[in-house]
C-alpha cells in the first residue's frame, strides 16, 4: 500500500498522498526500529539433558537471558534447527526466562545443537526479525532402548529382568520400616519409632553384594548389532542403579560397578560402538 500510495503521489503530484506516504514511512520506521531494539542484547543458552536416548523424545531447556538495564522484550522465539522452540511472552529487563522443548535424534552417537534463533513479530507483525546465535552445545546420544533377557556370567540363570527381585541385606542403603516377624536381628529394631508403636518395628536394607552383571554384547540375542546395543543398553539402564554391571564388547572389558555414574559410561561406550 505504501508502494501504490507512493507512485500515485509521484504521478499525481497531490500533497495529500505525499503526506499520507509520509506518515506509513515514519510507521514503519518506527516500528521497525522498536522491532530491532526488542531483540537486541538477549542471549540464549540451550542445555541438554542428562540422558539423550536415540528415537526418543529428550526435554532440553531453552533459557534466555535479557542484559538491558532498561528495556523489556516483549513476544520473543527461541527456535532450535529442527523447527522445534518456544515462545516467550515477556522477558524482563536483567532477567532470564526459561522453557522445555522435545528434541528427537535417529541415531546413536556424537549429536550437537550448532546454532539457535531468537525471533519475534514485535511490535506490530509487520515484519519477524530474526538473530542467529552460535552454540556449542555437545553431547552424546545413548542407543535406542529395547528389554532384553539378562544374562549373567557364570552359573546365574536367565531371567526376565522385570520379574527380578533384590535381595534384603545388612550392608546397602536403608529401603524401608517394617513390622517385626521374629527373624530379624535384634540390632535391626527401629526403636524410637517402635516406642511411637503398638508393635516392633525394624529397619530393612539392601544388599551391595549382590552378584555382578557383566553384559556380553556378542552373546546377547537380536537381529543385528543395533538390536543388539539397544538391548545392552536397556540391561545397564536397568541393572546399574542396584547391582555392579559390567560390559564386554569388541574385545574391551569394563569391570563391573555399580551407580549412575558408572551406567552414563556404559551407555557413553555403546552409543560410540562402531562410530569412531
């Protein structure tokens, strides 16, 4: 319209249509600067979660930070390169806003978010100016996960690993009270609760020495090597928070341990099975 208006003024040589010409420039002007201010000096930052499972849906958070003193942003995109982002409504002067976002990777293995966009329609969506930020956001993307059977070394039977159950000790961590059957060591009464009770009651731990779980990767059933390592995978997300687990593939042996720690460098050695 613009456009029209100004051929016919040029044409016409009306001062009216001059005039109205005018002011849709200042518009726009105007609004286009207020457009570009409200983009200006925000950063953005995008964090992955802790695990990152191939064909499957990982929560990273999109947070952005607004370092002007004095102005707020007003209807900003934080957009990924896969199309997926989230809109921010408001974003205070010297603050940040924060958000989640599924992110959905094919394959196993190194994986990274390069850039990230920040958009937005303000003031009067005319036009959506856009900014694109560098990132190094890297990390690894663990196998698909697939049950399995486990199969333990030595004379340990296969079993299905839902219908497995963990043995009560005296040396893990304290699980749970529990009424007194009579079998229990006197120095396992939880007595100041039972002094609160009817009845007995005592404190039941679990037990760290149960029989470690090497995982045999060549061994393990499937059709092909990815059916495979998606089995592995399961088996050590499984079994790693509650017995030592242990990994045996391509001719490496990682000794068995137990914890979260341990399981992150299990999957870290399945997802780069065969991509090095």
């Amino acid at each position: 319209m613009t456009l029209l208006l100004g051929f016919s003024a040029v044409n016409t040589g009306n001062n009216l249509l001059f005039l109205v010409v005018s002011g849709l420039l200042a518009f726009m002007s105007v609004t286009g600067y207020a457009g570009m201010r409200n983009i200006k000096g925000l950063v953005p930052e995008i964090v992955p979660p802790a695990e990152i499972f191939a064909e499957t849906a990982a929560p990273f958070r999109l947070r952005i930070h607004n370092t002007k003193r004095h102005s707020t942003s007003f209807l900003i995109r934080l957009e990924c390169p896969g199309g997926q982002g989230i809109t921010f409504p408001l974003i205070g002067c010297g603050t940040s806003a924060e958000g989640s976002v599924p992110l959905t990777f094919p394959h196993r293995g190194h994986a990274a978010i390069d850039r990230i966009t920040i958009s937005s329609a303000f003031p009067v969506n005319f036009f959506t100016r856009y900014w694109t930020f560098a990132t190094a956001c890297r990390f690894i993307v663990f196998p698909r996960l697939q049950a399995g059977v486990t199969v333990g070394d030595g004379d340990e039977a296969q079993r299905q690993g839902s219908n497995s159950r963990q043995d009560r000790g005296l040396d893990g961590e304290l699980e749970r009270i529990a009424t007194y059957s009579g079998r229990e060591p006197l120095r396992m009464i939880h007595w100041k609760l039972s002094a609160r009770s009817e009845e007995l009651l005592v404190k039941e731990f679990g037990r760290q020495t149960a029989a470690p779980l090497v995982i045999d990767l060549d061994s393990l059933p499937g059709q092909g090597v990815e059916q495979r390592i998606s089995r592995a995978a399961w088996l050590v997300r499984r079994w790693v928070g509650l017995r030592p687990v242990g990994l045996r593939c391509n001719g490496k042996v990682i000794p068995a341990e137990i914890g979260r720690h341990h399981g992150m460098k299990l999957l870290a050695e399945l997802a780069l099975y065969g991509r090095d």
